[in-house]
C-alpha cells in the first residue's frame, strides 16, 4: 500500500436486499466483532464492524439497511441510500440470493448507475443447486462488468473465499486509481458506462438536466444521470433536493413527467423500472441456465400457517406459547437474579459499608438506593431476554410475515397494520419489549401508534395488585374481577386506536407489499446474537434511567428514617426470599421497610400533596398512602402492594410489614446466597407442568397476596367500588419507568410525554367515570370527566393538524 | 397495450386464488408504484394467486418469491385476464 492511503482507513459497506442474509454476511465478514448505534436522526439501527485483510489492516465494514432500490421511500432505504450517496463507502459488497436472481439484480443495476464499485455475493448456491437452480457466475461478472463470488454466507470457507476476493479487488481499484490521479482519497472511477439505456424520451430530459445539475452538492461525483433519472422517478426526496437547491425548476420537472407519460403511455417511473427489469432479464436468460419451480415445502406450511379457517387460531396458539415461554421460563429466573443481585448489591454493600464503618446516610444512598437500583434493573433480565428469544426464533423461522398476513383484516380496522398484534400481544408480558418490538414495523406512524396503545396490555406487573384488592374486596368473583380488567385494557387499546385514527394519525394504515421470505429452521448463533444485542440495548439505556430513578425513590422514602437500617435489610431478606410474578420488590422492600421505620418521608408529603387529585375517584382524605402508592408504582407497578401494606401498617401503630420477619445473619456468605439463588430457579421450574392453563402467573401472584394482610387494605378503601375505581386507574395510569424509558427511545420525546400524559388522564377520567357512576353520584365530576375527554379529542384533533405528518411516513 | 381480442384488463383484486394472470399495469401514486415495482409487480410480469379474498391481503408468486399485497394495493395492480 502506498504512504498516502495508509491515513485514509478504506470503507466497505454491505447491501442486499431484505432476506437475503446480510446479516449472516455481515457478522463472517467482520468475525463477529461489531458497534451498534443509530444512523444519525432516525431509530434505524447501525452495524459497523471491522474487516481485517490478510496483512493485519483493518477496514471499516458497514452494515446497510436491507433494501429492494434505491428510491427511498422508508427510513431505511432513506438510510441506506444517503450513505451511498454521500460517498464514504470505498467498495459495496452487493448480497443476492441466488435463488431470486432477477429481483435481487433489480437493486444490483442501480448500485451500478451509481458508479460505486462494487462486488456481487451470490448467497444460497448450495440451496439454488437443490433447488435445480444452476447459475453462469463467469458469464454474469462478464454480463455485468464486476467481479462475482458464489458463497453459502453460512459457509466459513465461503466467506474466506469471499474475503480474499474483496482484498484483491480492493487493491486492484487502489492502484488503478494511484495510477491515474496519484495517491486517491476516493477509489470511485469518475466517468462509468451506462448501464440501461432508456428510451429516447427519457434519455433526451436526462441529457438536458445533466448540464444544470454539475453542481447539485453529493459526496459522490459524477453522478448527475442518476439524480436526473430520479427526479424522473419522482423521488421526492432527489426531487425537493433538486428544486429547493434552484437546479431545476419544478414546473419544469412536472412538464417533463407529463410529456413522458403522454408520449410513452406509461408514467416515467415505471417505464425506467420496466426497463431496469428488461436488462436484468435478459442478464439473467444468460446467466441462469436450468430452472423449474417447485412446489416446496414453504407452499406448503403455508397453506395450512395462512389458510382462511385456520390461521387465526394457529396465531392465537403460538402467541400463548410465546407469552407462556417468556412468563413461567422467563419468570423462573427472576428469583435468581433478585437474590444474587439484591445479595451483593443491597445485602452484602451493606454489610460492607457497616464494617467499614461509614455513616448511615451513605449506606443508605448506595444500597437502598443504587443497589437496589441495579437490582430491579437485573430481574428484568429473564423476562427481556426470553421474550427477545422467543420472537428472534419466530422472525427468523419466517413466521412473523405470516402473522401479519393473519391479522391483517382486525388491526386494519384499528388503523393498524397487522404486524402490529404482535407487541401488542407481547405488551401483557411486559411493555418494554413491547415497545422495542415495533421496531419490526415499517412505517415511523404505526410504531407510534402501536406503542401509544401497548401499557393498556396489562402487564404482569400489575397482576399482583389486582390480586391483593380481589381477594380484599371480591374473594368469590376475584378471578371475574381480574379478567375484567384485562378486557377492560383492551377495550380501551380499541378506544385508543379508534381515536388516534381518527385525530392524530389520519388515513389508513400503510398499505403494504411485502416479501414472505421461506421458512428455515431458526439458526442458533443468528437467534443468540440478535437476542443478546437488543437484551444489550435495553440493559444500557433503559437500565440507566431505572437505576437513577429507583436510587432517588430509595432516597427520597429514606429521608426522615433515622438509623432505622437493621430493618431495612430484615425487610430485604424476606422479601427476597418470597415467591412472585412481577419484577422486584426490592423497591416494595425499600418502601416497606422504611414506612415501617415511622418518620414522615418527602415521599408521604409528596402523597398527602397529591391525593385531592384522587378524591373523585374514591381516594378518601384519610386513604393518602394510596395516593403515595401510585407514586411509588411508576418506578414499578407492584412496588403499590408493599408501599400501601407498609403504610396502612404504620396508621395502624403496627410494627407494619408482615414481611419483616427474616433471618438477619450480619455476615455476607456468597456460597450460601448462590445456592439459594439456584433453588429459586429449580423451584420454579417444577411447577411449570400445573401452569400451562395460567399463562400470567394468577397462582403465584395470589400466593404472594396471601402473604400480605389484606385486611390492612380495608382500612384505606371503604368499599368495593373505591377498589375497583382504584384497579382500573393503576391499569392505565403512567407506564412505569421501565417503560417509559423504552417509549422515550422509540417514540422521541414528544409522543412519550403526549402518551404519559394521555394514558394518566384517561386513567383518571376512566375511574372516575366508573366511580361517580357507580357509588359517587355526582353530576359534577361526571361532567369535568367528559369535558376532559373532549378535551383530550380536541387536542389530538389539533395537533394531527398540526404537526408534521411527512416524517410519519 | 397488451390487450388481445379475448383478454380484458381488470384489477387484481378481482382474481381468483390458483389463477396464473400477467400484469398489465398499476394504477395509483408514485409511491405504492415504487413498492410493487421494486417486489417485481411490473408490466408484463406473470404472477400467480396464491390466496385472494376480497378485504383481506393477497398471496401472490411473482418469479421465485412470494409477495403480499396489502388489500388497498390489490385494487392497484391491473392484469390481463382470460
């Protein structure tokens, strides 16, 4: 290599379109080795990686959206095409699947048009031989000017084969480039032949817009023909770039667009795509020499997966086995990681921090609040990480298309495409991979949409409260009772989707083409690699705003507890040591402990501040611990249970939390404390036979109600209708922390706080409609109740309006 | 342009599942043109209905892969039938 390039790190990037295993590509030609970030502006996810040539230098290796050409009409080809454009990649690595050549070639042709070098990887040889499929790789790198590499992407000495191939051309076009312009920064040949040559019309506009558009501002040069021919596809993107920049005026693209379409009878779009095809046909009657199609076993599964009587069920089934996965394997882990966790972080930096000696306040800070920070963060862990699983296994075997395809015709009607039941669905286990799950979506509207209704899937969270009120308030109907709320969750999903349909996401859902990629038997390491990377994400950035805000609740319900800590950790103990559904309670054992230590914390005052708000609902003056509890449930839902028993303890002069009865041992023993940890797991597991009918974990969750004092709640809540009022407001109020952290990332901050605050004032507005109905009788909140509503419609209205609708598309 | 005495032009929407029928163009914005182009719905193009029901996406082959068109788009696509 010359001195001159050895500063400039060469680029490569790799493009294909969806399905055709770039990912696969991808990871062998970087040995595994990646960053994943963002593009900039957009939620579309960036791989970037390292290719190492034989000779120890490093390329930069990038990974592209999948995409089918390059007219940019979603995120991610907007992605992929603007970093073409911008002239940073060196080399294209183009991945075709063999066994859809002509398609695949379609987007080959206009990476040619574009001048980039490339070199085509020619994926699922070994598939297309069974498939009797046989390809002329000779004759297409001489049909098409490139060099060609046949490969099974899976295939180690395939990529090795690919990899060396990629060298060669690498320092070939480097010393081309060397030769004619000195040591180059850029290895693009500036003036390249043309690949499709299309009717006079069209080439006789392109011609005259090359003049004007010299100077059109790409990192990438010499590539006037191809924004000419866009602008004549009707980018509108190229076409806005163009006409804003003064280069060509529209009335004069639009005068073009009408003379082609009125001479030729065919809009220039599809004239220019109908020739693109042309020449990619007749490369590939060239190229591809045997060929019948076969009734495979795909066409089979989905005659009986997509079949009109079946299908739904089909789908119904296989989403309970996803939620059943995620919530008995996934939940079975729970225990494991609150105890091995809660025993380092919360117990054993306790008992490190007496024996050193340091002063209360900081104990306190680092283990109530810090430690058991990362605690709740690390029992998400199980849940996260089956969930993702479970749905890379589904995505990868090819189902998820066909889950779509069933669900089509219910969501259609909510203003939804049928992707979207399946976070939906995913939302009753958890909101946060519910939310990170629409980013299977295609369009930025219905991410948005299907996040604003996942919270109102009740999650697991929230099932053990409504079981402590049931047993309190309704011991007969209690299952009745619990089941009503999840209905009642869906109903308002509806509700909500019907609304937001008609205010702030006008239109119907983006109508959809799209691929069925064949079924193939989920490939472990892909499945691995993928969950790993998004349990990851979640850990990082949903894992930060966790541990900040449970470490400033620990904080703020530890003010005004002085000394109070030998029971703080008795508390922990215990309640470590309890069976449960939800996520945590350490934070319960943190509010328990501490409520149960007396004092008035900033957090009772936030309570007694706050609870007027609730007084329509039934929340009576003397019930404010519920009002703290809502407080309490936003960092986690179940943190309500043990904040109100520790609290209503207290009001009763009671040593408070029944829960506080645990060994307190003073010394930190690692062995004992995995061991208990492993038991946890092996508990859980053996009653996995007897809750196949129980997807949601109802036993468990009423175990643990058993445990608390119900009656305690009686004391807040005077009546059955209070209760109730109360369930439905903790059912849709402000999503947890969790969760909002994951909506803040997906949804931006605008549409985050828009849902809080909707998903608040539709709780309030809900339970105290039922309340005033029901028990309360009172005219007035009714109608403020109403007002609201309309008020909330008005609002949506407005700013449907208002804000800008092109960036949803 | 590609009509034959016995052959008329009708949306796809209207064609029934197992029938094998060649495109004859697309109808709509430029937008969901590009999308169907792209999947290789183009001009010309013989694809095969896998599944068709009105109100309901349709199951098409186009070359060696299988596509779904949203029912909104079905109405788009115009083809040749016999």
């Amino acid at each position: 290599m010359s001195e001159g390039i050895e500063t400039k790190q060469r680029v490569i990037a790799v493009a294909g379109n969806p399905n055709s295993g770039k990912t696969t590509l991808f990871n062998g030609l970087s040995g595994g080795a990646e960053r994943i970030g963002n593009w900039p502006g957009v939620t579309v996810e960036k791989k970037v990686g390292s290719f190492i040539m034989s000779e120890g230098s490093k390329c930069e290796l990038v990974d592209l959206p999948g995409i089918y050409s390059l007219s940019a009409s979603s995120e991610d080809e907007r992605v992929a095409r603007d970093y073409l454009l911008s002239g940073s990649a060196d080399l294209v690595v183009n991945i075709l699947d063999a066994n859809n050549l002509e398609r695949n070639l379609y987007l080959t042709v206009q990476l040619l048009e574009l001048g980039q070098p490339i070199i085509l990887a020619v994926n699922m040889m070994d598939l297309a031989r069974k498939n009797n499929i046989s390809i002329d790789l000779e004759a297409l790198e001489k049909s098409l000017g490139v060099p060609v590499v046949g490969i099974s992407a899976v295939e180690n000495k395939d990529v090795k084969q690919l990899s060396a191939r990629i060298e060669r051309y690498l320092s070939q076009l480097e010393s081309e480039a060397t030769r004619e312009r000195g040591p180059a920064l850029k290895l693009a040949v500036p003036v390249r032949p043309v690949f499709v040559q299309y009717p006079n019309e069209i080439e006789d506009v392109v011609e005259d817009w090359i003049g004007k558009l010299k100077e059109f501002p790409v990192g990438l040069e010499g590539i006037e023909r191809w924004i000419a021919l866009k602008v004549l596809e009707q980018d509108p993107w190229i076409t806005k770039q163009v006409t804003d920049g003064g280069f060509l005026d529209a009335r004069e693209v639009q005068n073009a667009l009408s003379r082609i379409e009125s001479l030729l009878k065919q809009p220039a779009d599809l004239v220019i795509a109908d020739y693109r095809y042309g020449f990619v046909h007749a490369v590939v009657g060239r190229v591809i020499r045997r060929h019948t199609t076969r009734r495979s076993r795909t066409d089979m599964a989905d005659t009986v997966v997509m079949n009109r009587v079946l299908g739904v069920p089909i789908f119904l089934g296989i989403m309970y086995a996803v939620f059943w996965i995620t919530m008995h394997i996934g939940g079975a882990f729970i225990d494991f990681f609150d105890i091995l966790f809660g025993g380092i972080f919360v117990e054993g930096a306790a008992i490190l921090f007496e024996n050193i000696g340091s002063p209360v306040w900081l104990k306190v800070l680092v283990a109530d609040g810090v430690g058991a920070g990362i605690v709740t963060v690390s029992t998400f862990i199980p849940f996260v990480f089956m969930m993702f699983l479970v749905l890379s296994i589904l995505e990868d075997s090819g189902y998820m298309a066909r889950a779509a395809f069933v669900m089509d015709r219910f969501m259609r009607w909510l203003g939804l495409p049928g992707k979207s039941f399946v976070p939906l669905m995913v939302g009753f286990g958890c909101t946060v991979p519910a939310v990170l799950a629409t980013k299977t979506l295609e369009s930025n509207k219905d991410r948005i949409m299907t996040i604003f209704l996942s919270p109102l899937m009740s999650c697991s969270a929230k099932l053990p409260v409504y079981v402590l009120f049931a047993a309190a308030f309704f011991q007969r109907n209690s299952g009745g009772i619990i089941f009503s709320l999840y209905l009642a969750g869906i109903i308002l999903a509806i509700l909500t989707g019907l609304l937001l349909k008609h205010t702030l996401f006008p239109g119907d859902p983006s109508s959809f083409v799209m691929e069925l990629p064949p079924y193939h038997s989920p490939r472990l390491r892909h499945v691995m690699r993928h969950t790993w990377i998004r349990l990851k994400e979640f850990l990082m950035r949903a894992g930060l705003i966790i541990i900040i805000a449970v470490s400033i609740l620990g904080f703020l319900s530890s003010i005004g507890v002085p000394g109070g800590n030998q029971k703080d950790a008795a508390a922990e103990t215990a309640v470590v040591d309890g069976v449960k559904t939800g996520v945590t309670e350490s934070t319960q054992a943190d509010v328990d402990a501490d409520y149960s230590t007396g004092g008035a914390s900033v957090l009772e005052q936030i309570g007694k501040g706050v609870s007027p708000v609730f007084r329509p609902m039934g929340v009576e003056e003397g019930n404010w611990p519920a009002a703290v509890a809502l407080f309490t449930g936003i960092f986690a839902k179940e943190a309500i249970i043990g904040t109100l028993s520790g609290m209503y303890g207290q009001m009763l002069g009671e040593d408070g939390s029944a829960l506080a009865e645990g060994d307190e041992e003073g010394v930190f023993r690692p062995g004992a404390l995995f061991f208990r940890a492993v038991r946890s797991v092996s508990e859980a597991l053996s009653g996995l036979g007897s809750s196949l009918a129980d997807p949601v974990g109802a036993q468990a969750a009423g175990e643990e109600a058993r445990r608390e004092n119900t009656s305690l709640l009686k004391k807040g809540f005077t009546s059955p209708v209070q209760a109730y009022a109360y369930l439905l407001f903790v059912l849709i109020y402000f999503p947890c922390v969790a969760s909002f952290a994951a909506i803040l990332k997906e949804s931006g901050p605008r549409y985050a706080w828009l849902q809080a605050g909707y998903l608040t004032l539709l709780g309030w507005i809900v339970a105290v409609v039922f309340y005033q109905l029901a028990e309360g009788g009172s005219v007035f909140w009714i109608g403020v109740a109403l007002a609201l509503t309309l008020g909330i419609i008005l609002l949506f209205r407005f700013l449907g309006k208002r804000w800008n609708r092109a960036e949803l598309t | 342009m590609r009509l034959s005495m016995q052959q008329s032009t009708v949306p796809l929407s209207v064609v029934s599942s197992g029938e094998r029928v060649k495109v004859s163009g697309i109808a709509g914005g430029a937008n969901a043109r590009k999308k169907l182009l792209d999947l290789g719905i183009r001009p010309g193009e013989m694809i095969e209905v896998i599944s068709g029901h009105k109100n309901h996406p349709f199951l098409v082959r186009v070359g060696d892969s299988r596509v779904m068109i949203g029912w909104g788009m079905v109405e788009k696509v115009l083809v040749d039938q016999n």
